[in-house]
C-alpha cells in the first residue's frame, strides 16, 4: 500500500456488527416460520423483513464507517439499550395472558425508562393512548381475533 491510513469511525463499525449480528439471529429465530407471501403473510414473513432490513442497515453503517473521521467509541449507556431489547421479550412473555391493550402499556411503560429524561405521567399517557389506538385499530377496525384484556377463571 501507499502508506494511506483509513480512519474507521470505530462507534458506527461496531453498531453496524450490533445491527448485522441483530438480523442473523432474526433469520436464525424465524427459520422455521412459514414466509407466505405479502398477500398471504406467514408466521416468519415479518421477522425475516425486519431481520432484512437489519442487515441492510448494518451493512450501510459499515461502509459510512469507512469514511468516518476515527472517534473513539464512545462509553456504552447500558440502560436504553437493556430496555429497548427488553420490550419485545415483555411483548411476547404478555400478550397472551394480559391481551393487547395492557401488553402495549407495559411494553410502552418499560421503553420509556430507558430514558431518564422521560417524565413518568409523559409515559403513561403515551401507552394508554397507544393501548387504545392499537386496540381501535387491530380488534375494532381489522377484525383480528385479540383479547381485551387477561381471562380469568
């Protein structure tokens, strides 16, 4: 080489690999789902879209780090990213007990403490207003057969 030195932003390299590493276990997770297709959506249709697109991301953030001006990497807050990976963990462990409007709070109440700039009564409002919009929106105007709220008995 001619002695050039390529300055790696080191902080989108390694969000890239994050995103890429995200996708491949999305494609791995949903390799057993049926895809269907976009009339007829399967089980593994969107999770593959979304592992997709994740892949495509990280592989755009690698090629911008190519040409970043070598940052360092900078401290990682754990706390939004331990929220933000936790809210679909939350989503699946309780949309089949709660039903969607509770399971849209708690999943908007849990991403809102990733912040601590966030006031609380901003939170609440948000995914009451969200549990309903969903519930409006899914149940009401698509007909989808979800429950409204936990069964008892």
């Amino acid at each position: 080489m001619n002695g050039h030195r390529i300055n790696v932003n080191r902080q989108d390299f390694a969000t890239a690999i994050f995103l890429i590493l995200l996708g491949i276990a999305g494609f791995v997770a949903s390799s057993a789902l049926p895809v269907g297709t976009a009339m007829r959506m399967g089980g593994g249709y969107v999770p593959r879209l979304l592992s997709f697109l994740l892949l495509g991301f990280g592989g755009i953030l690698i090629v911008q780090s190519l040409f970043g001006n070598g940052e360092r990497v900078q401290k990682t807050v754990l706390r939004p990213l331990v929220f933000v990976l936790v809210v679909p963990l939350i989503f699946a462990a309780l949309i089949d007990t709660l039903g969607l409007p509770l399971t849209v709070l708690f999943c908007i109440l849990a991403a809102g403490l990733a912040s601590s700039e966030t006031r609380r009564w901003e939170i609440l409002a948000v995914g009451a207003g969200l549990a309903v919009l969903t519930y409006v929106l899914f149940v009401t105007a698509l007909g989808l057969p979800m429950q409204f709220g936990p069964e008892f008995g």
